[in-house]
C-alpha cells in the first residue's frame, strides 16, 4: 500500500541496508536504491553525537548530480557506549569483544539522516537508548555464528535474536536502532511532499 504523503520527486535511498530498505518500504515509499563508494572517517575531534550526522552529510556529498530530479536519503548508525564507538566487527573476536562491553549495561544508538532535493535539506540526528541484560559467553558465540553481525554496528541487530531475547529495555524510537528513525524521516518528508 502506497504511503498517503505523495511526494514531488522520485525517492532515492542512498544506502544498502536491508534494514532501511524494509523501513522505508513498510512505510509505503517507493524508491530507488543507489549506493555510491564513500570515505567514512571523520575528524577525531568531533563529538561522538555528532558523528553519525557528519557521516550522513559525507554521504549526501556524493549524490550532488541526482539532487536535482530525486529527493535523496543518507543515513549512518552509530553505536556509542562510554564515549566510544563501536563500530561493525571485521570478525568473531571483534563481535565478542563488542558484545560483551555491551553485556549487562545501557548504550547510545544515534542514527543521523540527511533528505535533500536540489537545495532543500533536511538533517536529523534521533538517539535511542537500549539496555542489555548481562549475556553468557556460549549467548554470544551462538549469536555471532548464527547471525553474523559484521555488517552492524554494535554487532547487534535490534530486530533478530539477540533484540528478542537480550533487549531488557528501549527509550526512544526502535526504527531508529534498527537504523532509520521512520516517524522524523516521515515528518521530515512532509517538506518535500507535493
């Protein structure tokens, strides 16, 4: 079913998140993924609230020539905890290590979103805050086996067995743990809607 707000341009999500494809499709948007290489670092001295955003506005930087007939998408997720981010692991050691700082204590989700159609844009930075029940290390091995979470931040998937099973608590939005945080993306929409 077609989402209600029709909006004035095709829409482009710039980004190969199973997880933000299945948002943004259950919200009743049709869109075009595209994905374009970009650099993903960022200066060491930006805060880390401010990085998924920084990343976001990166992202958008590489689709300048389709601003002017599409409205584009770009989102990054971060995962913050003591100041630190964690970000995907490269391997089952790496997921571990995460997964188990994570274990038992409350953590940042922030997930920046830049919406742009030739020179109107709109940014948002939506956190959330999720708290872990304390895991034992055979939860973790079996998590990471079976799910390999190397391509989520965190090395979680708040919509998968572990999100089930080991989420004790969420304050703020879920979509946007999972990695678009749909109500302000809808709301935010409404600026480019016919």
């Amino acid at each position: 079913m077609q989402s209600p707000l029709q909006l004035s341009y095709p829409l482009i999500l710039a980004s190969q998140s199973p997880r933000r494809m299945e948002i943004l499709k259950n919200a009743g948007f049709d869109f075009i993924q595209k994905v374009k290489p970009c650099d993903e670092t960022f200066p060491e001295t930006l805060l880390c609230k401010d990085i998924a955003l920084y990343l976001a506005e990166k992202k958008m930087s590489s689709f300048k020539t389709e601003c002017a007939d599409h409205i584009i998408i770009t989102a990054d997720t971060i995962v913050i905890l003591d100041d630190h981010i964690l970000g995907k692991p490269n391997n089952h050691q790496e997921a571990y290590e995460m997964l188990s700082v994570l274990s038992g204590r409350t953590h940042e989700v922030i997930t920046g979103v830049c919406i742009q159609q030739a020179h109107t844009i709109e940014k948002l930075s939506v956190s959330s805050k999720v708290e872990f029940r304390t895991m034992k290390k055979e939860e973790m091995d079996y998590y990471i086996e079976v799910f390999k979470p190397f391509d989520k931040a965190g090395s979680y998937g708040i919509q998968d067995w572990l999100g089930l099973t080991v989420v004790k608590n969420i304050e703020g939005s879920y979509y946007n743990v999972m990695g678009l945080p749909m109500y302000e993306v809808y709301q935010a929409l409404r600026t480019f809607s016919v």
